[in-house]
C-alpha cells in the first residue's frame, strides 16, 4: 500500500525569480510571474468579520481588474484546505485561494492586518500595500459608503505605466497573530 501523500499547506520554492506555491485546488501558481502587470495578494482570516464584509468589493475589483492574476491569502494557522475552500464558496471569492499557516507570505509582503492588499509586480517589487479602500475610518468606525478606492486606483496606474501615488496606506482590520 502507497503512502498516503497530504499536501503542504503552503510551500514557496524560491527560485531566481519564481515563488511556486500550491493553492487549495492544487493548482500550481508563481507570485513573481504575473502574466499581466502584477499580482495582486489579499490577505484575509475567515473568522474576521472585516474581511468578509469585503468579499463582494474584492469580486468586483478582479472583474473590473481582469488584467491583474489576484490571490486570497488566508492567514489562519488552523484552517484546513477543506475549511479554506468552504469559506471561499460561502462568500463567493473568486480568486485562488493560497494558505500561509506559517506566515510565509504575511512575512515577505508584510502584512499585518486582515484585509490587507499587496501588489507584486515583475521584479519582486511591492508596488502598493494597504487598504482596499477608506471605508473604515478605524476598528468599529465604518464609513456609509468609501471615498477613496485605494486599491482601484493603485491597480489602474500601474495598468496605465504610471507610477502609484500612495503606494502604502494602512489597512484597518483583524490583527495578523
């Protein structure tokens, strides 16, 4: 009998210039390779309540975003590919969903609350950090409705060539443990 064969959660290869990770389908990806003009990683946690308030905003900025490859980054140690793919259907995110139980990713993009956004382009630069948008001034202090979509307007200059005005804002959400 063959040995049963689980798969790691997370594991980078870090090669010259390509990050090989396996999201919860098993789908091989490359952070460092986008086949646009960058990545777009969004860390969230399942039990925060922030994150998942931003599920359908996230939709809407990879369908309105179709030239960028964006990933869901789930941070939680705990959850299983199985509970990772459940919360992914349970608020429709559409991305690939990568688990980071170790924090590799949290680490090198530097993450630290839940939702947070990085944008990785070609050359392993970070090309903005930060919110997805102003629509919570601090912990427990939601706006009626966003100002400003710093997410958007990060992906629409670097699709433009442009350089990102604010490339690093503070995300306000869950904690990162």
């Amino acid at each position: 009998m063959a040995p049963l064969i689980r798969p790691i959660a997370l594991s980078i290869v870090l090669l010259s210039s390509a990050a090989q990770i396996r999201d919860v389908d098993g789908a091989a990806r490359d952070l460092f390779a986008p086949t646009g003009p960058a990545n777009v990683l969004v860390f969230v946690a399942s039990d925060c309540p922030i994150s998942n308030g931003y599920a359908p905003e996230i939709n809407r900025i990879c369908a309105g975003h179709t030239n960028f490859t964006f990933f869901i980054v789930q941070v939680d140690p705990e959850l299983t590919w199985a509970a990772a793919k459940h919360h992914a259907r349970t608020f429709d995110l559409r991305p690939p969903v990568l688990l980071d139980p170790k924090h590799q990713l949290v680490k090198l993009a530097k993450a630290t609350v839940t939702p947070e956004a990085v944008v990785l382009g070609k050359k392993r630069q970070i090309l903005y950090r930060g919110r997805i948008d102003n629509l919570y001034a601090a912990l427990g202090k939601k706006r009626a409705a966003a100002t400003e979509h710093n997410l958007r307007d990060a992906l629409t200059a670097i699709a433009a060539g442009k350089a990102v005005k604010q490339s690093e804002t503070k995300a306000i959400g869950c904690l990162i443990q």
